[in-house]
C-alpha cells in the first residue's frame, strides 16, 4: 500500500466530498430539514410574477400549464395542479416549453440559403413570402393531375410535401390541412402525432 500515489486533484476532491457529507450529515442529524428553503427559493423566482393559464403547444393531449410573466416577459412556466388532464406533470417536451419562448439561440428572423450556397443570409420577411407563394404556385401548376387517362377524377399535386413541427397547435393544423389539401397535397406530415 506504500506505493499508492494520489494526485492532489484526487485529494481535494475525496476531502471536499467528505466535508460536504459531514456538514449535511450534522444538519440532518440535528434535525435540519432543507425543502423549506427549496421550496422557498423556488417561490420567489415567481413571487412578483403574474400567472397565465395556457395549453402545452406540442402535441394533441393537451396538457394545461401555468406560465409566470414579470413586466410582459416569461420568468418560468409549469405544469397546472390542477389540471384532471395531467395534474401538475408535464413530459420533457412539455418541461421544455419555456425554452421555446426565451433562448439566446433562437433564430428570430429568416434566414435563406440559395441553392449551392454555402452561406446562410438575412431575407426580409415580406421577400420570403413571395419566394415561397411563387414557388408553390409554380410547383401545383407543373404536377397538378386533374384526371388519370381513363377519366378517375385525382385533383392532385405529387410534386408538393409537407412536414409540420411539434409546436403546431390542433388549429393551426386544421388551417394547414385545409389549405393544402385544396391545393391538392396528398403528402402531410406532422411530428407531433406521438
């Protein structure tokens, strides 16, 4: 045993952790309950903070949520107690939806990408939707079928497809469905459906 070295990275570490367990366990042992002081942190974070019922976007469950806004900005959003729908849980998706309002890394604007281009460039909001229109307009008129060549009515467009994201709610996926369908889609999909 003489031979054991122990690096002083290892040493800090093991003393650290010893220490800690002690001064948990002393507290523990005189009686010491910490969920107060938890539950008490937690309460302030939302203490100034107005509550709004809402609904968790993702999928078609509808599991209720309360989110918490201070001065018109979201501080942090949880699952409803007392909703008979989920009971205050929510699934990590769900767990996730405050990330979806406020994240540094959200991208906030359009962003295009020519084709063979290797960049990503700002495109005004107005200039995409037209780009978009033009194109599928272009596309349904090329692909559109009306009729088979033994006159079975298709009224369809193959050469358009669509994949919806997990933050449709059910209406705007009624909406979407509504129009492409009278464009003649065949080819909808949504992540969502699980």
């Amino acid at each position: 045993m003489s031979d054991v070295m122990v690096s002083r990275r290892a040493f800090l570490r093991r003393g650290v952790g010893a220490a800690a367990g002690t001064a948990l366990g002393g507290l523990a042992a005189l009686g010491t309950d910490l969920r107060p002081a938890v539950a008490r942190v937690q309460q302030l974070r939302i203490r100034e903070a107005k509550a709004y019922p809402s609904v968790c976007p993702y999928c078609a469950v509808g599991c209720d949520t309360i989110i918490h806004a201070v001065d018109g900005k979201i501080v942090n959003v949880e699952g409803d107690v007392r909703s008979p729908i989920n009971a205050g849980n929510l699934c990590p998706k769900g767990a996730a939806i405050y990330q979806l309002h406020v994240n540094p890394n959200r991208v906030d604007r359009v962003l295009y990408r020519a084709p063979g281009g290797t960049q990503w460039e700002p495109l005004d909001l107005e200039e995409a939707m037209d780009m978009v229109a033009e194109r599928v307009k272009k596309t349904r008129d090329e692909t559109f079928v009306e009729q088979t060549d033994d006159g079975k009515i298709l009224n369809h467009s193959l050469g358009i497809f669509s994949l919806g994201g997990a933050t449709m709610d059910n209406e705007w996926n009624h909406i979407h469905q509504k129009l492409l369908r009278g464009l003649g889609v065949v080819a909808i999909e949504n992540q969502a459906r699980i």
